[in-house]
C-alpha cells in the first residue's frame, strides 16, 4: 500500500492506473477509521481494481460548537485498517496542500442544505461539499464511495457531482451496525456504559417509523413521524433533536407517503450526538 501525503502524487497514481485500464475507487474520510470504514473500503475494492482512502480531519465541516482540536487522531491504527481491508494507496494530505495558505473560493449548497443537519450544524454541509469537491478533482474520473450513514451528506455529494459535472460515480455503501443496531462511528467510544445501552433506540425509534410504511401501510408523513418520537421517549437518556421523513433526494417530507422515503433521526445520549437513518419503502412486507 502507498501512503502519501502529496495530492499531486495521488492524481499521478490514479492517472497511471487509468492509463492501463484499472476501474479507480476513491472513499474519503476523517480517519478514526471503523469498522464501517472498513465495510467501504472493502466493497470498494471488490468492484475497483485500484482502491484510494483520502484521511483528512476536514476543519472547514466543524460547526462553531464543534471541537476539530480532540477530534481522535490515529494514523497507524487507520492505515493498518485500510491496508487490511484492500486500499493499495491513502492520500494523507495536510492543512496547507488541501486548502492553502489563504482560500478564498468554497462551494455553497442552497436547499439541501436548510434541512436536518444544516441549520444545526452551521457551516458543516458547505464544508464537506468544498473539500469532497478538492478530492474529486484531485482524484479524477473514479468511483466514489460514501456511506448512507451521513444520508443528507451522500445526497448532497451526488447532487455536487452531477452540478458541477465532476467526473465521478457516486456509489451509496451500506450502514454497518453493531448487534443491538447501532450504527458504528467514532462518537461511540464516548458513550458511557449506560449511554451506550440507551444508544441503540435511536435505531430502533426508525424502526418503528419504517415498521408503520411497510407494515401497516401509514401513508401519513406525520403518523409516521408521531411514532418514531413515541418510541424515542421511552429511553430516558436518548434526547432526540429531530426525526423526519423525507423524499430520498429532495430531502424535504412528502405530503403523502406514495414511493420510497428516509427516515431520519438525531439525538444526544448524555454529551454525544448520534444520527440516523433508515429507508422505508411502502408496499414492501
Ligand atoms: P467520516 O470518517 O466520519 O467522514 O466517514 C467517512 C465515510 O464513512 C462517510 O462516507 C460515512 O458515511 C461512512 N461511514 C461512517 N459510519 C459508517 C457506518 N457505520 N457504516 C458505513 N459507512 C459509514
């Protein structure tokens, strides 16, 4: 596995194996590296013949409230992860090669970005699109892989994609979760014990929402999302700050449930904020 830290470097990789024919995969994250991470990288290189991770602590993504300096940083551990789950190079570029010394141009997302996360993570959506956008375009024509995880950030990277007309297949990877349903991520390791046995209803608060779709036919967005704040208040510790049902590339809820919706939640158990998201599709048992 080649590890780099000169984007340049990656370009001239990727080019070199596009010249010889090789289907080029690129997954970008913050490092912290999970199994869900790992679950990408190894889906990615599966279907590319050449597999890049990018680990970048963006800071343009952290919101006014948000800490970019205890961020968890763990290089070794991270590379050994991508290597074991088939990355042949990690672009590790720094501060300065990724955004300059005095930048002056980002990319702004309009509607997308009003909703769930946006207001309440001021900044964060158009922070993610400025630095995906960097990646894409040191990276060159590849397939780019991003978890449904962060659902509103992989709309928001396909919609960036086919706007701006970068050269790139969005490829949606899916949630991995722990056995009890929660979605891996690095905010996990906060969670006290208690906490972490209060987590899980986050998952399970959509559960009943998707459960409502499919099972009973609910066709009301507001039923639906009726439910899934029921089954949230039954855990003492979770905190929801919203759930939502919405069409699945407008963001914005339906007036009725007619066609696949997402499901999406929030909350904090104890001082970490999770986020959630399942797809529930009506007509389907
Ligand atoms: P991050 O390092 O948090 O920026 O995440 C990098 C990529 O991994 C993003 O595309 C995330 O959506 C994805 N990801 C995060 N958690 C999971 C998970 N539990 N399962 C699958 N993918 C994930």
């Amino acid at each position: 596995m080649i590890v780099t830290d000169q984007p340049e470097e990656l370009r001239h990789l990727l080019d070199e194996a596009r010249h010889a024919g090789k289907r080029v995969g690129l997954h970008p994250t913050m490092g912290a590296l999970h199994g869900g991470h790992r679950s990408n990288v190894r889906q990615m290189a599966a279907e590319c013949d050449t597999a890049a991770v990018s680990i970048f602590v963006n800071p343009l993504q952290f919101g006014p409230s948000e800490d970019f300096d205890a961020y968890p940083r763990s290089l070794e551990a991270d590379l050994a992860q991508a290597e074991e789950a088939g990355a042949h190079i990690v672009l590790v570029p720094s501060n300065r090669a990724m955004l300059g010394c005095d930048p002056v141009v980002s990319v702004h997302v309009g509607r997308l970005s009003e909703v769930l996360e946006g207001p309440r993570r001021p900044g964060h959506i158009d922070g993610v699109a400025t630095v995906v956008t960097k990646l894409l375009s040191v990276a060159g024509p590849c397939w780019a892989y991003f978890g449904e995880k962060d659902f509103q950030q992989l709309v928001v990277v396909r919609r960036l994609v086919s706007e701006l007309l970068l050269p790139a297949v969005v490829v949606g990877c899916p949630t991995v979760r722990e056995p009890d349903g929660l979605a891996l991520s690095r905010r996990n390791a906060s969670l006290s014990d208690d906490e972490r046995r209060a987590a899980p209803a986050l998952y399970w608060s959509l559960l009943a929402g998707k459960r409502l779709v499919e099972e009973q036919s609910a066709r009301g967005p507001e039923q639906v999302r009726a439910a899934m704040l029921a089954a949230a208040a039954r855990e003492a510790l979770l905190e929801l700050d919203y759930a939502e049902v919405v069409g699945p590339e407008t963001l914005r809820t339906p007036p009725a449930i007619t066609g696949e919706v997402r499901l999406l939640a929030a909350g904090r158990v104890g001082r970490t904020r999770l986020i959630d998201n399942v797809v529930a599709s009506p007509g389907e048992a």
